[in-house]
C-alpha cells in the first residue's frame, strides 16, 4: 500500500518534502552551530587579557639584563623593547599607504577581521593538506597577536585573536590603530617601530621617508632577518618590487612613480643601536631568550634577565681585540682599522674570542668581532670555521684513551699516501715540508707534524675522533674522513674554548650556558640555569693530555705566548691553521679559564704576510690576542683571589675575637695567658709555615713523570734529545733521575729555551725549538692542519 501510495505522489508533494528535510537539516546545523558559538565564547572570551587605555601598552614592559659586578651586585647592562614612537602626522604619508597596501588593503573597510581573506586562506591550506597553515591576519589582528604570550598556531589562538581584534576595532579609531602598528611593529636590525627604523637604516626621521625608502621597510616587516638590507640587499629590493605592485594594484601609486622610486639610490647609512658593552653577547643572550619564551614575550613580557658575563673580563675582551688587531693587520698591510672606511671594514680582518669558566661552563666574555656597528655578524658562535691543528687535541685524545699510547709512543714521522673515501689519494704534508722519521708523540704535538697526525686518525678511526669530540662538546657536523685529523670540519670558538677547559678539570664537561636566571614581571622565577657537569675521559687521559698542551706553551708552537708576551700562569693550549692561513687560531686555557680566540676574513680570503716567505699561523695571528688577554685575566684572577682571601682572614679575626671576648672572665683578667698557662685568646698557636699552595693541576693517582729521549722514547739524561714526558704509572710522582743536577731544563718540556722577549719584535717568528720554523702549528696541503 505504501509502495503504491509513493508510486502515486505528484511531483509537487515530492519537492515539499524535499524542501522540509533541507529545512529540517539546516535548522539542525543552525542549532549546532549556535551551540559551537556559545561553547567557543565561554571559552576564549574570559581568556581575552584586558584592552589597555593606550593600545601602545599592548607592547608590554621591556625586558632588562643584568650581569653580576665583581661584588656579586647586579648592574644593567641592557634592555629589550621600550622604543621611540612618534605620532601619525609624523610618518611619511607614503610609507602609511605602503604598509596597508602591503599588509591589509582591506584596512578602513573592515572591523578587524578580513573575512574574505579568511575564506581564501581556508582554501588554500585545505588544498595543501593543513587545517592551520596560512594565515589572513589583518593590520589589527596582528596587533591583537601582542595580547598572547604565543605564536603558536593553535585554532583557538586563533579564534581569541580574531574576537580580540574585533575588540579593538569597537574601541579605537583606525587612526590609533595604525599608528600603533607603524609605531611597535619589528624591523630588523635591534630597529622596532618606523622612527627607530628609519634612523636605523637611512640616519632620518620616519617624516623624511622617500617613497624608495618606504617601500623598502614595508617589506621588512613579514621576514626581518631575511630581507635586511644590510646583509642581503637583493632580497630586500625583491621584496620591495612586491610592496610597489601591491601599492599600484590598490591606487596608491602609479608605474611611474614606482619607476622613478627605482631610479634613486637606496643608501645604508644608519648607526648601530645596539648596547655600548658586550653587543654580541648581548645579541647570543637575546636569540637564546627568543628561541626558548618567543619574541613577544621577551620584548614586551618584563622579564628580568641574569647572565654570565663577568663585567671586566668583557671590557678586557673587547679591548684586546680592538688594540692588538692592529699588530695583526700590520702583518698582512691591511690598511688601519680606526680610520678605514665602511667598505674598507667591511674587508678587514675579523677576530672572534670566548672565554669560558672551567669549573662551571659559565661563558664569562664573548666578543664576535671587531666593531658590532660595522657588522652584527657573530663570529664567536655563528661562524663555523676549520680549526686547523687546533683539533689535533681530539685526535690525540682517541689515541691515548682508546688505543692505549702514552706520550712517549714512537711514530714514524715519513712521507704517506691514504686512499679517501672518494677514491682520491691523500698524501698529507708538514708545515716545513720535511719529515723527522721516529718521534715521540709528545715531540709531534708540540712541533704540530701532520704525518702524525695523519696516522693516528687512520689507527684510531675518523668515527672514533668523532665520538671523542661529541664528548667534548663539539656539536657542528664533523665528516668521519681521514683530513679530520687536520682540522678539515668547522666549528666555532664557542665550542673549542668549551671543549679545551676539558682538559683543565680533569676530564670534566661542563656545558657552556650565558643565562643564568630569568624572573617574569612579577619577580617570579620561570627559569634557572643549575650548572650542568658530566665525567666524559678519564682523570689519567685528561692528564696526559694536559701534559701535551702545557708542552706547547712551554716549548712549542704556543712558545710565543711565554716568552714574547711574558704570560707565565700555569697553562696549556694549541696553535691552529687551516689551509693557506685562511683562519689562525689560538686555544687555551688555565685552571679558572678556557679562551678561543679565532683570526680570519669573513670570505675565507687568505692571510698572506707582506715579509717574503713566512706565512701567517695561530703564533703570529692568534697568539698576540689571547695571550695578552690571558695574562690580564689571570692577574684579574689572582688579585680576586688575594682580596677574597683577605676578606675571610679578617671575617675570621673578627668571629675569633667576639668569641675571646665572650670568654673573658667578669674583672678582665686572670684568664689570659702568663702564669695562668692558657693560650692567649685570638691569638693563631698553629704552625706558622705557611701552607705549600696546590698546583694548578694536581697530578692524579696512577701517572708519574719521566725524561725520554724523543727519538726512541726509552729513559734519557740527554738533555739535547729529551723531553719529560707524563705516562701512565703506579705513582703520582716524578722519578727523581729525570730531573739534571743543575735543574736547568724546563720541568714541563725537558728543553733549554732562551730568555723572554723584552719587546714585540718585527718579525713574525719565534726561534724556540732547534731548526723548527718558528710559531709554526702543521698547516700545509689541501685540507690544511
């Protein structure tokens, strides 16, 4: 009967009931979308923060950065966010309209939301496979993006922004708005809002803009550090090829206009913002801060940032950099620095240092170039460069901890030929293209021959070496070839001044860290830095090790820094060049400081000395900046030290005597001293010999010293052919025989060297060690040390 009732209805009735089940689903989809929205309003509307008075103060508080003064106070040393702002009518009309025409055409015909734009950008990331990708963010919602702590694309982030926005198009007039944006929004360059950003980059009032000018920071806005105009000026020119379309298409300007725009030259001349001391720590301190609680929150959240920096060890840093690069560019004929211009600076030569506690892996001074106005480029941890023989200390390493060698290990120092990876034939060189034949390693270190090194990383293995420099704290990719053992991968003197105070703490890693703690504007503390340590060699490995490097500095390829500049704390180090002196490098450290301090062009150019026949190395231009760092450092250390230990002295004196006093019988005598028999109060009965001081690198159980002769490595009185050398033993001492009647050897090295220089001689060498070239660190040949 149904059947033949539906066989029956007309197509009227049909349609009807069509008409009501598409009236019954979309009143369904009505009422749940009506409960989505109550849902989604009781959810992000309580969670919307409080428009502020002045829609500038949706900026928030700066953020500021203190370093500990040698008192342990905290000084302020610089500040994040907190700019110039100027009014509307203060910015160049063409620059207003170059920035809605870029970033939201639809500006004066919307209420804070672009809800075509929307639907475009649904489309658009539907067809690439993403529910959250592209966004359609209005002028205003960008604003409103300041409000949240967070950039993070999350749908409900997304849906309080857009009611934020709407928020602030009902409360402010679009002028407010656009002058908030123009006056806050990121630049590029340490420049935030259109004022700083127009002093920054052309040295004039954001008034004064021209409309080439205009256009040109229009487009920095999306991707600053891309298009920065200093760094990569055809991007931000490309770019700026898309602001005047976009101008054109929406009626601001004509192709005329545009072409006579292109006609004038765009001309950088701005001055650096950036803070007057440690700029590139500073700038390290600022990345790190971003990458872990956003930009938004740094620049505008008030943080109360704490950090490493030991305040005199920065000055001294940047002042030694900045006198005794000078020495160095006299040996290359570089013109003068302090009166070279721009473009001359920009061709310089660089110089990079680090200097790291190695009882904590505090970094205590950083500096990443020469002048951070020239160029904010930051050598000392976004420059990757080959270390030369300066990573021979990892080879060495594997070699005595993995295979078992000691320092007096004999190998053959001859002419050699690998078969590489690639199927090529690699035959390694010295730096004196001459070869010793049988040498002890501890001779091969200090003389920095690369035959030997060659052949320790062909013995060990280029994984191994690998793995012994990850346990150091060389983290930059390192291929597992052969030339490795000449220093063929680059790192950056952050991590060689973190993996070289290894060796000062006998086997101890500590990871190097510049924020120390982080408060939220409520003084609450939302992070803090415990220093982090790890056991990664032996204390006996460590020691041998330590043996090589001090043998360096004592009679080496590092001599220079004794002897020439008169730095004689207890130390160690290594000299590094890469091929053709393309970057010299000293590393170094004594027991308080590990320090890196790298020499080089920023375009890898060769260093070439203007005297005929000598070449530069790490001993003629690294060593003149680290060691006279290094000795004002270590006699900064010592008067610490001495006046901490007053200090305590009279802290104890005083505690002694309150104690003495409390002691006293009523009339004041009769309990002190004399006939009595008693001690006199506060007065030392202890030995009065003074404590012998520790050695600054206390020699571990299971190792002893021996002299060798440096040929065979068996036990010598030579003093021509011997060196003392530390092997591995039952003892922790040194064998009384090694050690000449007249004591006139160097107890670290065995050999007779001549007195110190009393002045910086003009030449580049140091005679130290026989007929061995002077200063020279192995770097030779393809690959380099």
């Amino acid at each position: 009967m149904d059947d033949l009732r539906e066989h029956r209805e007309t197509p009227i009735a049909r349609s009807f009931r069509y008409i009501r089940r598409v009236m019954y689903a979309g009143f369904g989809l009505l009422i749940f979308g009506a409960l989505v929205a109550i849902v989604l309003f009781f959810l992000t509307v309580p969670s919307i923060p409080r428009l502020p008075d002045d829609l500038n103060d949706i900026f928030g508080q700066m953020t500021r950065i203190y370093a500990e003064d040698q008192e342990g106070n905290p000084r302020l040393v610089h500040t994040l966010g907190g700019h110039r702002r100027v009014a509307l009518e203060e910015i160049a009309p063409v620059f207003r309209d170059a920035i809605i025409a870029t970033e939201d055409a639809d500006f004066f015909h919307h209420r804070g939301v672009d809800k075509p734009g929307i639907i475009r950008a649904f489309v658009t990331n539907l067809r690439e496979g993403q529910i959250l990708g592209q966004g359609a963010s209005t002028i205003t919602q960008q604003l409103a993006r300041h409000l949240f702590f967070t950039r993070e694309k999350v749908w409900i982030r997304k849906i309080r922004e857009a009611m934020a926005s709407m928020q602030i198009e009902a409360r402010f007039s679009k002028d407010e708005i656009l002058s908030a944006y123009c006056n806050n929004m990121y630049f590029g360059a340490d420049a935030y809002g259109v004022e700083e950003a127009a002093q920054r980059f052309f040295s004039k009032r954001a008034s004064e803009l021209t409309l080439g000018e205009s256009a040109l920071l229009a487009g920095l806005v999306q991707r600053p550090s891309d298009y920065n105009p200093y760094y990569r000026m055809d991007r931000a020119l490309s770019r700026r090829e898309t602001v005047f379309r976009r101008m054109i298409d929406n009626g601001y300007i004509t192709e005329e206009d545009a072409a006579l725009a292109r006609e004038q030259e765009i001309t950088l001349k701005g001055t650096s913002i950036g803070p007057a001391r440690g700029p590139y720590y500073l700038d390290y301190v600022e990345d790190l801060l971003i990458r872990r609680f956003g930009s938004n929150l740094v620049f505008n959240g008030g943080l109360t940032v704490h950090i490493a920096m030991d305040l005199d060890l920065q000055e001294l840093a940047e002042e030694t950099i900045s006198t005794r690069m000078t020495y160095v560019d006299s040996l290359v004929g570089d013109p003068a620095y302090d009166t070279a211009t721009a473009e001359e600076r920009k061709q310089a030569l660089e110089a990079a240092l680090v200097a790291v506690d190695t009882r904590t892996g505090a970094v205590r001074a950083l500096a990443g170039g020469r002048d951070y106005t020239a160029s904010e480029f930051n050598r000392a941890v976004e420059s990757n460069r080959q270390p030369g023989s300066g990573f021979k200390p990892v080879v060495y390493l594997a070699a005595l901890d993995h295979l078992g060698y000691s320092a007096n290990t004999v190998v053959v120092d001859e002419p050699v030929a690998y078969t590489t990876e690639l199927g090529d034939l690699w035959e390694p060189q010295n730096f004196t293209r001459e070869y010793e034949g049988p040498v002890i390693l501890k001779r091969a270190f200090m003389r920095s021959i690369n035959v030997v090194s060659a052949k320790l990383v062909s013995e060990v293995g280029p994984s191994t070496v690998i793995e012994y420099a990850r346990r150091l704290g060389i983290t930059s990719p390192l291929e597992p070839i052969l030339s490795l053992a000449l220093g063929t991968n680059g790192v950056s003197p952050l991590e060689m001044a973190s993996a070289y105070s290894v060796f000062a703490t006998g086997g101890i890693y500590h990871r190097p860290y510049v924020i120390t703690r982080v408060e939220d504007s409520e003084g609450r503390v939302i992070e803090e830095t415990e220093p982090e340590s790890r056991r990664v060699i032996s204390e006996q490995s460590a020691y041998l090790m330590l043996d090589l490097l001090r043998g360096v500095i004592s009679g080496g390829t590092g001599v220079g820094a004794r002897y020439r500049y008169g730095f004689t704390a207890p130390s160690g180090g290594k000299t590094g060049t890469s091929s053709e002196s393309r970057d010299v490098w000293f590393n170094g450290f004594t027991k308080d400081l590990a320090t890196s301090v790298w020499v080089g062009y920023d375009d890898a150019r060769p260093l070439l000395s203007i005297v005929e026949d000598e070449e530069i190395t790490g001993a003629s231009g690294a060593i003149p900046v680290w060691a006279p760092f290094m000795k004002q450092a270590a006699a900064l250390q010592e008067q610490r030290e001495v006046q901490a230990a007053m200090a305590a002295a009279d802290s104890a004196a005083a505690d002694s005597a309150d104690e003495g006093l409390a002691g006293l019988p009523a009339e004041g005598v009769g309990g002190v001293g004399g006939e009595h028999g008693g001690p006199e109060t506060g007065v030392d009965t202890s030995s009065d010999e003074e404590a012998k001081p520790q050695p600054a690198f206390p020699m571990p159980l299971g190792i002893e010293k021996i002299r060798v002769d440096f040929r065979t490595g068996r036990l010598s009185q030579d003093l021509e052919r011997s060196l003392v050398v530390t092997v591995r033993g039952t003892n922790p001492r040194i064998r009384a025989k090694m050690i000449p009647p007249d004591g006139a050897a160097s107890e670290e090295t065995g050999l007779l060297l001549g007195p110190p220089a009393t002045e910086e001689p003009l030449g580049q060498a140091d005679q130290t060690i026989q007929d061995t070239r002077s200063g020279h660190d192995g770097s030779v040949g393809p690959g380099g040390p």
